[in-house]
C-alpha cells in the first residue's frame, strides 16, 4: 500500500537500527522513530481522532515534525502545514478554513497560539513540543507520547486517502488548501529517487522549511529509500557546510536564495569544510541565476546539480539535469518522469514551439482538489489536465521555459504571495 506510514513500518523493520532522523546532534533510529510515531498514533487516538481528522502544524524544522508526519499518516489524520512566518490573522484563517481539531507547535509560537484560543473553540488539542506549559488548554509533546503505546495503530488507511492539506496562495489573494494524497505524494518521494538516483546509502540535509511542499518531497523520497535525513532546524550556510563534513551528506533541496546565501559565504569559512561527499543539488522556487549556477558548479566540483519547476499542487513537473544546465540557461527542463505537459492559447489549443502559451499538466502527482473550494477546483482543471496559471513557451529541442505568470507574484524564500 502506498502510504508513508506503511512504507516506514517496512523501513523500521528493514532497516531497523540505521540512522533515519538526525537532529541537533541527536541520532534516532528507524526503530526509534517507527515506536515514536506510534505513540502519536496512539495518543490523537486516545483523544478519540479519527481518519479526516486534521492538526495543524507551525513550527521550524524539527525531529518532531516528521515523527507528527509519520504519526498522523498511519491513522489517516491530516497533516496541516503552516508557514511560521504568518501572522495571528493569517494563521487563524489557515486553522479554521481547513477545520483543524489540533494544533502542533513549539515555545517560540506559544504566545501567537494562545492569543487565538478563543477564536478557535474547536481546538481541543494544543500540543507544544520543547517546553512544559502549565495551562490547562496546552500538552506537551513528550509526556503526550510518552504515556501511550508503542504498538502499530489499528487504522485501516487506503493510498487514496489525504496525507496533507497544504495552503498556498497560488494566483489568488486568499489562501487555498491543496488536497494531497498519500499516493501523490508516495509516487512524487519514489520518482525523485528515481530521477535523482537516490538510494539507501544517502544521506539528505533537510534545509528549507518543512511547511513548504518541496523540503517535505524530498526528506519523504530519503525516507522512502531507507537513507538518512538531517534536520536543520533553519538555514545557516556555515551550519550547512559543517553538517555535510560531519555527517558525509550526500543530496539536498535549497531555493536559490539559500543557494546565493552559500556561495557567498568567505572562502576561509568554505574551505575549513570538507564537501566532497556531496553529489546531488537541486533547487527550485524561483530561477537559479546563471552567476549562481557557476560557483555552485565551482565549490562543489563533483556535484550533479538540477533545476525543477513544480508546485504544491503538482509536485515535481519539469526538470532539468546536469547536462543540460549550462547550455539552457533560463531553461526548466523536460517533464519529469510520469508528467504530460500541454502548453495551449485561450481557446485551449496547442501553440507552436517559440510561442507563449499557458502550461497545462497531467501527472499522479496531482492534488485532489482544492479544500472546501470547488469553483477554484474547476477553474484550474481541464480535460484532466491542470494549469496554476503559469505562462511557458517550448524550445525546437522539446525543452520548457516559464516566462510570466497570470498574476504578478512576489517571491520570499521560494514561497510565492500575490502582489
């Protein structure tokens, strides 16, 4: 069954005391991390959760957030990503639209959280993971788990069910939330390592946001080989270098952003680090600049480094390689593996290559649907196919380049907001 608590029972079996989950110095097994998600399991069971059930989730990257992810999948409860960096609004829009029963945070965010208590009186549960909290209305996380059982939860979930609703702005002002499967996103982590050639001996430095799509694909596709996942809990480029030497980190996902923050860094700092165990790159979220391009290519000089254009709602579309990278600048590649692209003019007909038309894909990446939004839904599919309103052209070589978007778009750390 493509699910990821099912495909991470097998791992823990598998793989039983290989490193899956490192963070902050600490080291959790797959064994270790299989016993913890079943007590989550447990406990939003004890509570009296059931399949449909959502708990959003606001923290930075942390050991916790996967173990919730792993939890929550293996009784069909849905996983309600939230970016940290939205305000009390914002955050309360997200909660109630997506009819969150829980929510999962850290110390730092207490305060935001409780201000909105009393406008979200279907909050029952209020996990905070790292702190003790004395009020009635806030558990914490470890005594939360630590008092249920370690045993495999007794929930029947189907790959068909929702894994996560995701909530992006698209090409709208309001938030939408993105309906994603287990079998979505199960099919996006397995044609990744495909793609990527990643297996069991890598290891993945998980340094983007795990509230955003593409650092959750990614530590799933790690997680889904049986390799080893290193949480960063925000982007520090020397914390970065340190923790490739430290722990031979072979492949991760940054936005250019990141990637210009690294290059960047003074070649006395670069240079203390050994690197040379890395050999996969990938970015996305906005265009790589050329200058970028080069002194990633530069530092790492045997690195295979890859571009790709998605979006929450349909994962991994385009992607160029490392063969291609140089010679198409500006260029996002060819579909991914499993992906039809069509790119048609405003009567729905294929335009000519060299022209500009709107991009259109069919994938088993897609989402369901858009939460609770019906007309949206409709809006964005046809004839199976779907658009989020991206405006490409196609080369004579068969090779994709996005050249506007329907809606200008302001770009902040690889997460799009409508200007």
């Amino acid at each position: 069954m493509l699910t990821f608590g099912s495909v991470f029972k097998q791992n823990a079996e598998k793989f039983k005391d290989k490193p899956a989950v490192i963070f902050k110095g600490e080291t959790l097994t797959y064994h270790d991390v299989n016993q913890r998600t079943n007590q989550i399991a447990n406990a939003f069971l004890s509570q009296g959760y059931k399949k449909g059930d959502k708990v959003s989730v606001m923290m930075k990257n942390h050991a916790a957030y996967i173990e919730v992810i792993i939890g929550l999948a293996k009784i069909g409860v849905i996983v309600v990503p939230i970016n940290y960096r939205l305000v009390g609004p914002e955050m309360e829009y997200i909660i109630a639209n997506s009819e969150s029963r829980g929510f999962i945070t850290t110390a730092e965010y207490v305060a935001d959280i409780k201000a909105l208590l009393p406008k979200l009186p279907q909050l029952d549960t209020v996990l905070v993971v790292g702190k003790e909290e004395t009020a009635s209305n806030l558990l914490n996380y470890e005594p939360f788990l630590s008092r249920n059982s370690t045993a495999e939860p007794d929930v029947e979930v189907d790959e068909k069910d929702t894994l996560y609703i995701g909530y992006t702005s698209g090409t709208t002002g309001k938030p939408k939330g993105v309906v994603i499967s287990h079998r979505s996103r199960m099919l996006t982590g397995m044609a990744a390592a495909y793609e990527y050639k990643i297996d069991e001996s890598d290891v993945h430095i998980v340094a983007g946001p795990i509230y955003h799509a593409a650092p959750w694909i990614f530590l799933m596709m790690q997680l889904i080989v049986g390799g080893t996942v290193v949480v960063e809990e925000s982007y520090n480029p020397e914390q970065f270098l340190a923790d490739v030497e430290k722990y031979k980190a072979t492949n991760t996902f940054m936005a250019p952003t990141m990637f210009n923050f690294l290059v960047n860094v003074d070649n006395e700092t670069k240079n203390k680090y050994n690197t040379s165990s890395m050999r996969i790159l990938i970015s996305a979220g906005a265009p790589l600049p050329t200058q970028t391009k080069h002194d990633v290519l530069h530092f790492f000089s045997n690195v295979d480094l890859h571009e790709f254009y998605g979006s929450t709602e349909a994962a991994i579309t385009l992607n160029i390689k490392p063969k291609d990278i140089k010679r198409k600048d500006g260029c996002v590649g060819q579909p991914f593996p499993y992906v039809e692209c069509l790119i048609l003019d405003e009567k729905k007909k294929p335009v000519p290559h060299g022209e500009v038309g709107e991009l259109y894909f069919k994938t088993p990446y897609l989402l369901d649907r858009y939460y609770n939004n019906p007309e949206a839904t409709d809006e964005s599919f046809w004839n199976g196919y779907f658009s989020v309103g991206d405006m490409a052209m196609q080369d004579e070589e068969g090779y994709y380049y996005i050249v506007d978007r329907k809606k200008d778009m302001l770009i902040s750390g690889g997460v799009n907001t409508v200007k």
